[in-house]
C-alpha cells in the first residue's frame, strides 16, 4: 500500500495511553506509521496515585499543568502525535449512593456534541484504524465510558457531511477498523500469574485474579494479538513518565522483562467494526487494510 497508514488512539486521559496499547503504538511508530493520541481530558480531577507525591503541595495545586507536561514527556517516548479534544475530568464518584458528577464535566456533555470535536480530528489526521475502550469503559470510569461512546459515534458518522457539515468539521473521512484495547485480559494475566509462581517469584496478579473470580467478570473475546515485545521497555518508560499516577516501585513493574517477553510478547484487542475483510485472529491491526 502507497497510501500512509495512519493509527488513531483515543483515551480518556493523560496516561491512559501509556498503559493500553503503548508498545503497539511504539512498534507502528519504528514501522513508519502515523500515529495519533487524542486525550479527551486533561485529568484534572485525577488522584494522586504515586505515594512519593502524595502530599507535595505544588503538585496538589497545579495538577493539570503537571499532567500536561507528564503527557508531553510520554508523547516524546512513544514517538507519536498527540492532540487533547479539551473536556473536562469527570473524575471517578464514590460512595453508596455515588455522588452526582461535577457540571460542565466530560461525562455530562451531550454524545453527539462531544463526538464532533473527535469527528473534526479524525477528518484533520485521516486514521484508517482506530483503537478505543469497549462499551464498560475498559473499567466503569464515566470518562472511558463517555469515550467509547464518542469513538464509535465518530466512527460511524466521520463521513456523514449531513450530521457534521464540512464546513464546520472538514473533510469527510471514514476509517476502516476500530479496536477495544483488551490487554488487561484474564488469559493474560493468568499467564503471567502462573509463570511468576512456577518461578517461585511473587505475583502482582494475586488479588487481581481473585477479585475477577469474585466477579465473575465475562471475558471479551481477543481477535487481535500484536507483537511487540521488543517496545515493552518504551511502554514502561513512557508509564513511568506520568509520574503523578505511577508509582516505578510498584506493581506494574514486578514482572521481568525476559518473562513477559517469554510468557506474552504481544498486546491484545477486540476488532469491533471492520468495513474490510479480514481473517480472524490477526496479529497487525492494518490487516485487510495493507493488502487493499
């Protein structure tokens, strides 16, 4: 194929794209594809979640300017583009009943309204794939909620000038593919679980495990299988960049290399919607695509 390829992710916040689907993004970047990150929030509302800066008062205040440069560090890492659509965090409720959440926050715009700000980018980058969350947001933050819902209407109406008129949103485009980012998967994760035991180390995915158990958490069906183990240290290094949300002594990190590379060398996803064909299961996101 001549033509560029062009891959377009699109997450809730500032390191979500660090932690699903980054040595992917990393292994079409070293290929000379294009690629784009649209961050739907800044992650304003977000926790503190590294204990090391837990406290720092300038952090504290000034967290949106922070993950604003968090991102750019990861950007620079993957090697890829990036572009915030420029919502507001919903940040995460709690409680029983669960809080209403804040106005004027991501989650409470209104579908098609948020789905045209994602409509005017992707005419802009022209992506033939696209990679989002699933229908539960991955997990149910209403931010990864609210963003599978504006990919998929975005998707579906990128090319449609009546809903979303060119003068206002630009050139129509239709891409081909969208995928859900699945690589926190329970076939994965017991992988793992089970080589770090044999090997006598302990597990990070213990309660994971048990908590899915718990659950009974249904697992999605895994079409795509992506190798790029060889980038899994651009992903970790990207991660650790968003520093306010991870911590490098944590449990991301507990898995040597040589054993994930070993065990599952490969990122996974969910093909939701293909207007090519393609043969199941694929290990390259642009199948159907490269060859037409």
């Amino acid at each position: 194929m001549t033509e560029q390829l062009r891959l377009m992710a699109v997450h809730a916040h500032p390191d979500d794209e660090s932690s699903k689907g980054a040595a992917t993004m990393a292994k079409y970047v070293d290929e000379g594809v294009d690629v784009l990150v649209a961050t739907c929030t800044g992650g304003e509302r977000g926790s503190i979640l590294n204990p090391k800066l837990q406290g720092d008062t300038y952090v504290e205040a000034n967290i949106h300017e922070v993950r604003r440069k968090e991102m750019d560090e990861a950007r620079e890492i993957l090697g890829v583009k990036q572009a915030w659509l420029g919502f507001v965090d919903s940040g995460l409720p709690e409680g029983d009943p669960l809080p209403p959440l804040p106005e004027g926050c991501f989650a409470l715009v209104e579908v098609d309204e948020a789905a045209g700000a994602l409509v005017r980018l992707i005419r802009e980058f022209r992506p033939q794939v696209i990679t989002t969350y699933d229908e539960n947001g991955g997990y149910p933050h209403p931010d990864h909620i609210m963003t599978h819902k504006i990919t998929m209407v975005a998707f579906e109406h990128a090319a449609d000038t009546e809903k979303y008129p060119e003068a206002e949103f630009g050139a129509p485009w239709q891409p081909l593919k969208v995928y859900y980012n699945q690589g926190f998967n329970r076939q994965r994760t017991l992988a793992m679980h089970t080589a770090m035991i044999e090997r006598g180390l302990e597990s990070p995915y213990t309660q994971w495990l048990e908590r899915w158990e718990k659950m009974k958490v249904k697992e999605r069906e895994l079409t795509t299988f992506v190798p790029c183990g060889d980038f899994f240290e651009i992903r970790d290094k990207a991660l650790i960049a968003h520093a306010t949300q991870i911590d490098p002594d944590g449990g991301w990190f507990r898995v040597p290399m040589d054993i994930q590379r070993e065990v599952w060398p490969t990122e996974e996803y969910e093909l939701a919607k293909s207007l090519v064909e393609t043969s199941l299961p694929e290990d390259d996101l642009f199948a159907g695509i490269r060859e037409n």
